[in-house]
C-alpha cells in the first residue's frame, strides 16, 4: 500500500466523523440552553467548553489536524474570554495535537518504508516495521485493520519466499485489495461504479507479474486509461529467462496505473453527484419545493470539498457551477416568497373590505330597524319603549342626525307628559281635600260626643311610637326593666366590678360598653374608683334604676357627670357631652285642629255617619 493510498484511508470516515460531532456540538447546545447565561463572558466561556469539548473529540477519533485548526480558532475568537482552567487545558490538548501530529509524520516516514521494503521483496524488514507502527496508539482502527492484512500477506510471503513468482506477485494483489478496500471505505457508490474495472486490471496484473519476461514499456500520457495505455505502449519481448527482480518496474507501473484509475473514479463520481445535484435543484425548484434543492446542492457541496484534493482544476469549475445554481435556487425562492406574500396581502385585503361591507349592511339594517320601532312606538304613545330604541341605535350609529333630533325631542315629550300627569294629580288631590274639608266643616247644633273606645285609640298611638324602636332596642329596654337584686353591692366596690354585677344581674347578659378613655381623660373616674354605694336598699329593683344610682355615685364630686343611652341594643356608658342625644319622633294627628271634630252618636258609636243632625 503507498504512502498516498494511506494517507487517504484515514479521510474514509470524515464525513460520518463530521456529522457525529456535529449532533454533540448541537447536544451539548441543546442541554446547556435551559440554563441560558448571564452576562456576555459566560456565555463566551460556554461557547468555549463547548469547542473544547469538540477538540477533545476530534483527538480521540485520530483527527489531530481538524483538531488543531478548532483549536486555533478558539483561542483566537474566545481567548480573552477564557477562564484559567480552560487556557489550562486548551495548553494541555495543544501539546497533545503536536506530539500526535509529529507521531503521525513518523508513521507516514515508516509507511514509506515498508512501501519500498515490500517492492524490494524485502518482509522482514516490511514486517519489523509494520510491528512498530501497529502499536502506535497515534494509528486510528482502520488503519490498524490495513496494517493488520498487510501482516498477513507479508507473513504469507515469508512463508512462501521460495517461488520467485509469489514473491513478485504480492505486491501486485495487495494493490488491487487495498485499492478496492480504499474505494468502498470512502466512496460506495465510485466503489461499485468502478468494480468492473477492478475485475478487469486484476487479471492483467497478475500475468504481468507472474510470467518471466523482460518488459520495455513507454507510458503513454497520464490522464488517460488504463485501456488506452496498453494499446498504445510499444512492447518488446524476450525468451529467454529472467530474475525474478526484473518484474518489479512492470509491476510498480502497474499500481500506478490502478491508483489513477481510482482516482478517476472518484473524479467521476464526485461529477455524477454534482450533475445529479444539480438536476434534483432543478425538479425542486419547479415544483417550488426550495428546502428541496438546498439539500441536494449542500449535499454536492459536501462530496465536492471531500474530493477536492483529487479534482485538481475542475474543483473550481464544479464549485462555480453548484453556487451559481444555488444563488439562482435563492432568487427564485426570494421571489416566489415575495409573490406569495403580495397574493397574501392581497386576499387579506380582499377579506377586510368584504368585512366591511358586510358590517356596514348590517349597520346600516340594524339602524333601519330600530328607527322603524321607535316610531311605531311613539306612534303608540309608548315614549320610553322608543326612547330605548333611538338609544340602541345611537350605540351603532353614534352621528345618526334623524336620531340624534328624534332622541331629542322624546327626552321634552317624555318631560311634558310626566308634568301633566302630576299636575292632573295635583288638581285631583286638591279637589278630593276640597270635598273632604267641605264636608267636614258643616256645622252642627248638639254637643260633641267621643266614641267610647277612646282609651283603645290613644293606647294604639302609645303603640305606634314603641313600633318606631328596633328590635335590639326593645330587647335591651326590656332587660333594663326588669327586677334584680344588687344588694352584692359595696361602697368598696369598683366601678369596673359594679358594672360587672350590673351586667350579669339579668339573663341573658345585659350588653353594657364602657368609653373608658372617655370617662378617665374627662371625668378623671378609673376602673379602680370605688362607687361609695351600698346595695342593702337595692334588693328589688328595676335595672335601670340600678344603673343610674351607680352612676350618680361615682361621678358625685367629678368633673364631668356620667349618662347612658341605649343604642343598636347597647347600653353604652360615657360623659354626658360624650354621648349622642336621643331623639324620638313623635307623631301628631292634627287633624281635629284643622277641621271641626266628628260628632258621635253616644250610644252606637256614630253609626248614623258623620255630618248628620239628632232631630
């Protein structure tokens, strides 16, 4: 295998390889974007562990000049960014990328040795060194599996180093094996598009190596097939023997010619995917499907770059012809987005206008109709139930001119009628109290009799001002009446303690609120403040009376004089100045003062009517 061939083995994983880093970055990524940074500097150094991360990633899968370009990149966008710990290890995997890569120079020295060893028929050396560099941990797993058959068929050629023809016959297999093994690792499709040309240089290697000649061979000019060469190269051959060394020129152009041949391939599949690509853009584009043709022009993209060292000249041309299509997949897309956005707008626009159209028939239906109700109403007399509708069709048509007036004019009418009616109740009242007055002041010769229920009437007067008190009110006077026995009494006894026995004197409990603040700021009287009255004389009576005696006793001599008023149900003790003034309304008929008292017929009450004479 040659030092090229080897060197391009180790690029048979970098897409997939790109791809799998690619899907950590944007793991990583999508983890860390619940905790979102704060501040600029952290989401750098974040950014920074990231690329870190991916360099660390790169050097594991034996990828050591990716890493350093990574490496390189990341000192230079988010170096004054970098914590200690991270300059610390970007140091630590810079020094690791260099050893690697100085190790893997040496590797591809040895690998061109062993190269010249196995040309030479030279195994055992070819093997002492296939032994040193396959336990290199700087040698990746599918470099390990090519120096691993490449043991097997240098040990196989040891064994058989007798047969001059199997010795010159390795090298020749080994090339079309590890030709065919380079082609299906990195390309599958140029592997299968050139399997028939394997085929066909297998055999005519294998007799160029195996049969004893001696071979003048003039090449024919590189670019062209391998087909081509053998037609055009002038050939002499010899009978008589040769050493088995003379097949070695015959058979290191024969591998020369494989690896063009391979390289052709891959020239040719990379133009199979650009055309393809290129084509697919095309169909996408027609059916508007741009995300379509994007994909299939960055796939292109994608094998381009991974052919490029190969394509030479034509890499520029293909790359020309893939970015052209993609500015013109671009303006397209531009274009149709724009068009889709004006038929957007305008079918919008089309729908707000029919919107409002339909809102202003419907306005201009719903002022129609409720103008309609408000004159059948008013035709009706029914002035408010129109003044309603005059009012709902304002809430649509606020500037209505008709309605505006018509409102107008319902509001004085409304106004007039209200008026009228009062004042015909007004004359009907006053010729009702005319007739009422008028009858009332005949006069009459005997004297005045009462009826004789009058003590019933006056008590039913009593009864009606008792009515106008709340209930609380009654229960708290009823309490107040009441009989108790307050001999518990002492002229030691406190005033808070008398008031105590007061309040549990009756059942249930009187509610009496003391304004202590009141009656110690104004009447200089404390909780403390003995009463000076004895309850020996207050055995049986009522709790009213009780109270005021207590009250009077405490505030003999003070500043201020102490009251009570019942109040809500609440008995409520303070100063006098303090408390509310009752007020009571009180009821007068003065009837009998504005017109001349009825007549009773002594004996049935007056059944004979008023207004009428004894004869």
């Amino acid at each position: 295998m040659s030092t090229q061939s080897f060197i391009w083995v180790r690029r048979a994983g970098t897409l997939a390889l790109l791809f799998a880093v690619l899907a950590f970055v944007w793991t990583s990524g999508t983890i860390r974007a619940a905790d979102a940074p704060s501040s600029e500097q952290e989401a750098k150094q974040q950014k920074a562990d990231s690329s870190l991360k991916v360099v660390e990633e790169w050097i594991k899968r034996g990828m050591y000049t990716k890493a350093q370009g990574d490496l390189a990149e990341l000192e230079q966008a988010y170096g004054s960014f970098l914590t200690d710990t991270q300059k610390q290890k970007a140091k630590e995997l810079a020094q690791q990328i260099q050893t690697a890569l100085a190790e893997r120079e040496k590797i591809v020295e040895i690998r061109k040795q062993i190269d010249q060893y196995i040309a030479e028929g030279n195994y055992t050396e070819a093997k002492k060194l296939l032994l040193q560099i396959q336990a290199s941990p700087y040698v990746n797993d599918v470099e390990k599996s090519i120096i691993t058959a490449d043991l097997n068929k240098v040990n196989a050629s040891l064994s058989q180093q007798t047969p001059a023809s199997n010795s010159a016959q390795q090298p020749a297999a080994a090339a079309v094996d590890v030709v065919e093994a380079e082609v299906k690792a990195e390309q599958p499709a140029a592997a299968e598009a050139g399997e028939a040309k394997v085929q066909e240089v297998a055999p005519i290697l294998a007799e160029a190596v195996t049969t004893p000649v001696t071979v003048e061979v003039v090449e024919a000019p590189a670019q062209q097939p391998l087909a081509v060469q053998n037609e055009t190269a002038a050939t002499v051959v010899t009978a008589q023997a040769a050493p088995a060394q003379a097949v070695t020129p015959a058979q290191q152009n024969s591998y020369l010619q494989e690896v063009i041949r391979k390289q052709e391939v891959q020239r040719s599949y990379t133009r199979a995917v650009v055309a393809d690509a290129l084509n697919k853009a095309d169909q996408a584009k027609a059916k508007q499907d741009f995300s379509a043709a994007r994909t299939a022009l960055r796939n292109a993209f994608s094998t381009l770059e991974h052919n490029r060292l190969l394509l030479g000249d034509e890499y520029g041309e293909l790359k020309k012809k893939l970015t052209e299509k993609e500015e013109v997949v671009a303006a397209d897309e531009k274009t149709y987005n724009e068009q889709q956005a004006k038929i957007k707008q305008e079918q919008a626009d089309q729908i707000t206008t029919k919107i409002r159209q339909d809102l202003d028939i419907q306005r201009a239906k719903a002022v129609s109709d409720y103008m309609e109700r408000a004159l059948a109403f008013e035709a009706e007399e029914r002035y408010e139930e129109a003044l309603g509708q005059l009012e709902q069709l304002l809430a649509v048509d606020p500037h209505n001119r008709e309605a505006l007036i018509k409102k107008k004019t319902l509001e004085n009418t409304i106004r007039w009628v209200e008026q009228l009616r009062i004042k015909h109740e007004a004359e009907k009242e006053e010729m009702q109290l005319i007739l009422e007055t008028s009858g009332k002041s005949t006069p009459f010769s005997k004297e005045i009799n009462y009826p004789r229920n009058w003590k019933e009437i006056s008590k039913r007067r009593e009864q009606l001002l008792q009515e106008q008190m709340s209930p609380a009110d009654v229960a708290a006077n009823k309490l107040l009446d009441q009989l108790v026995n307050l001999s518990a009494l002492t002229p030691e006894t406190t005033f808070e303690e008398a008031i105590n026995i007061l309040r549990d004197s009756v059942q249930p409990q009187l509610s009496i609120a003391v304004m202590w603040k009141d009656i110690t700021e104004n009447a200089f009287i404390e909780k403390t403040t003995p009463i000076t009255l004895s309850g020996e004389g207050l055995v049986s009576v009522p709790l009213r009376v009780g109270l005021e005696r207590v009250l009077q006793a405490v505030s003999a001599g003070g500043m201020a004089e102490l009251g009570y008023v019942v109040q809500y149900g609440i008995v409520t003790i303070a100063t006098v100045d303090y408390l509310p003034k009752p007020f009571i309304n009180v009821v007068y008929d003065v009837a009998e003062l504005l017109s001349p008292p009825a007549d009773y017929d002594e004996y049935n009450g007056g059944i004979q009517g008023v207004g009428q004479s004894n004869n």
